[in-house]
C-alpha cells in the first residue's frame, strides 16, 4: 500500500479558473445573472438563488465541479459591472478574494484591502478622488495582544479580560483607579459596589 502524498489545496482562484475552463458556458451564464441585477452587494442566499435559476444540467456541472466549493464558502459578493468580486471564508480566520471581469473572463486574486477599496465604489463613485476619509486605528490596539490560534475565534472578550486583569494584578498603581470607580457608584448614599471593609 503506497503512502498517501499530501497535496496543496489550490486557492480560490485556482477554482474560479478551472470552473471557467471546464464549464465555461454554464459559468458565464452564472456570472451575468448577477450582473444583470446592476450594482449591488450579494448575500449568500443570492448567489444560490440564482444557481437555481439555471437549467438542471448547468446545476449539476457546478455543483459537482470546483466552482462549488466557492459558492458554499462565500460570505458575500459586489457585483460592479462587468465585475463581480466574491469574499471566501474556506476556514476560521482565513479569507479569500476573488474578482472576476465577466466580459473578458479573467480571474484576479485580490488582497483585503483591494477588496475593501474595491467595495467602497458601491457607494462612492467618485473612488479616485484624492480626498478619501482614512482613519487609523492601529494606535489604538498596539497594545493589545492578538490571538494566534483558530481556537481563539469567538473568546476576544475573555481573552481581552485574561490581559487587562493580568495587567492589573501586577501593577498596583492601577487599583485605585478602579477603585474610585467603584465607590462612585451609590444609591441613597449608600456604596452598591464595595463592602464597608475595603
């Protein structure tokens, strides 16, 4: 018995490319259901809605072919014609762009922030303008440390607790503050937050 060789999962991309070469037809038909419905944001119930709209024979070729896998990870899609742009989620924590130009068939992974870029001409047709609002908030959660593991998707606020309360009990400068913020709390003079020993 031969050893089972690993092999790399092919991107999102890759999928959209050869959906297009093996069902090229069934695809383009696909793809311009959802231009026809003009500029927008498409939810996942879109996207499968309008699956169900094509033939039975074009259902089957997408759903036995990679162009699935697409459709049963997408969060969200932004139709700008002739383009449509698909947001992946394949796995916790992992997501993939994919826009596709519909007239000329050609396929573009895109980053997150080209994604974001690209999804605020929905609402912004004047997108080159030199004036765009930009915020930055990374000074805000320098601070901060980030999660590494997928198992910690979903406890931000208990991580969040673990690094405050920790931070706490080895500074004791910080007690006062938040002991002053307990004794502001009172009803009829009385203190609702701390006992008379402390």
């Amino acid at each position: 018995m031969g050893t089972p060789k690993l092999g790399r999962i092919p991107s999102m991309r890759e999928r959209v490319e050869d959906s297009l070469s093996a069902y090229r037809n069934v695809l383009v038909s696909l793809l311009s259901r959802y231009v026809s419905q003009g500029k927008g944001l498409l939810q996942p119930h879109h996207l499968i809605d309008a699956v169900a709209t094509l033939g039975d024979d074009a259902r089957t070729k997408l759903s036995e072919g990679p162009f699935s896998d697409v459709l049963k990870f997408a969060q969200e899609a932004i139709v700008l014609p002739p383009f449509v742009a698909v947001a992946v989620r394949p796995r916790p924590g992992v997501w993939e762009y994919v826009r596709v130009n519909v007239h000329e068939l050609s396929v573009e992974q895109l980053s997150a922030s080209e994604y974001l870029q690209f999804k605020e001409e929905l609402v912004d047709e004047r997108s080159n303008d030199r004036y765009v609002l930009e915020l930055d908030f990374e000074p805000f959660n320098a601070s901060f440390p980030r999660p590494i593991h997928s198992s910690s998707i979903g406890n931000g606020v208990q991580f969040l607790n673990r690094h405050l309360s920790s931070i706490m009990f080895h500074n004791k400068d910080c007690f006062e503050p938040l002991l002053d913020f307990l004794r502001a709390h009172k009803y009829k003079g009385h203190v609702m937050m701390l006992n008379d020993r402390i």
